[in-house]
C-alpha cells in the first residue's frame, strides 16, 4: 500500500510539474489537439497529434546533424495561445505546436499554430534588428472532412520542414538552416499557408544573413 502510494504521489508530481527540456536541447512540445469549438479530444483529434508527434520524433532520429540536439515530447490539451506560453514556459520549450480540427458538412479545417516561447524568441548572441511582431505561424489548411491522412500529411509536411529550420538556427547552422527554411518557402507549399508565414520570413533572412 506504501508504494502504490508513493508511486501515486510520484505520478502526480510529474504530471503537476513536469521535468523542463534540458538546456542543451532543442525543445519541441506537441499539444495535444482538440476538435471543435470546444477542443473536444475525439479520436481524429487524437490520432492527428499523437501521428504528427511520431512524424517529428522519427524525422530528427533519422537526422544524423540534429538526433542527440533535438527532444520532442507530448503535452496536454491547449486551447489559445496563452496557454501554450505558459505551458512552454513551465517546461522551458523552445517551441509549443498545437491546434484544432474544425468541421464542416463537406470539409476540415485545421487551425494550427508554432508558437515561440518567450525566452527562447532569438539567439542573445545575434540580436534582432526586425521586432517580433508575430511570435506564432499559423496554417489552415481546407482539406476533406473525413481524410485524416491528407491532414497529417499536410500538416506533417509544414511543420518538419520549420521546425527543422529552427533547430538548425538555434545550433548556429545557418547554411542548413538557410535549406530548411528554402524547402519550407516552397511553392508546393503555398496550400497549407506557411510559405506566406512572418515567422518564416523572418528565420529565413536571419538564417541568410548570418
């Protein structure tokens, strides 16, 4: 009774407070995503967050340059982005991902938005000239209502190929940062929105000029 007790308290403990990134990561947070107004977790909602959290973990083992840099985990439900700083903040995430799916009768829409955490908005050692206007990219894609594998694979595509980009900005590897962030800009991507995305912008002129 004494250890499932203090198995019980420890499991609380960790999710109450759970462990920051370690600081010689680069930390990804994949929310959970919800459905509707209300974020409800349905099991597309579900399926759509745990398989886009699989497309990343997988993406950065099989990157030799970024596999021991890079640490992705999963988060709890996050409904605006508020929430999403101030779960980031309390894990130290250089980067909180997460989104809704929204349905019509004929399509699906995904809000979904990568949101900078505060103190991990730049590199102290290179200084922004530009301001922070926008510190969250988002991308709606229309996609049909039903087809959960055309939403991962859009969403999948967006997302790795910016996040990429960013943890080679944040390890100082401004020439494959420079061909992550190209990639991301690519016309085949204008569907999904991110090539028009500030955020983008602006990594892909730093990653340049420096």
């Amino acid at each position: 009774a004494l250890a499932l007790a203090s198995l019980g308290g420890w499991q609380y403990q960790v999710a109450a407070h759970p462990l920051p990134f370690p600081t010689d990561k680069f930390g990804i947070a994949v929310a959970r995503f919800g459905e509707g107004p209300d974020f409800d977790v349905t099991d597309d909602s579900r399926e759509i967050s745990d398989r886009i959290f699989q497309e990343l973990t997988s993406t950065f083992q099989g990157n030799p340059d970024l596999k021991d840099l890079v640490e992705v985990r999963s988060m709890g439900l996050i409904r605006n982005p508020d929430e999403a700083r101030e779960a980031g903040a309390l894990v130290k995430a250089d980067l909180v991902i997460w989104g809704r799916l929204l349905r019509t009768d004929e399509k699906a829409n995904i809000q979904f938005t990568i949101l900078e955490t505060p103190d991990k908005v730049s590199n102290p050692a290179f200084p922004r000239v530009i301001p922070l206007l926008e510190p969250e990219m988002t991308i709606a894609p229309d996609i049909p209502k039903d087809d959960v594998d055309q939403i991962v694979a859009k969403l999948g595509l967006g997302i790795t190929t910016f996040t990429q980009g960013l943890a080679y900005y944040f390890q100082w590897d401004f020439l494959n940062a420079v061909r992550a962030f190209r990639q991301a800009d690519d016309p085949a991507l204008a569907l999904t929105g991110l090539n028009n995305s500030y955020l983008l912008r602006l990594y892909y002129g730093l990653s340049l000029q420096l």
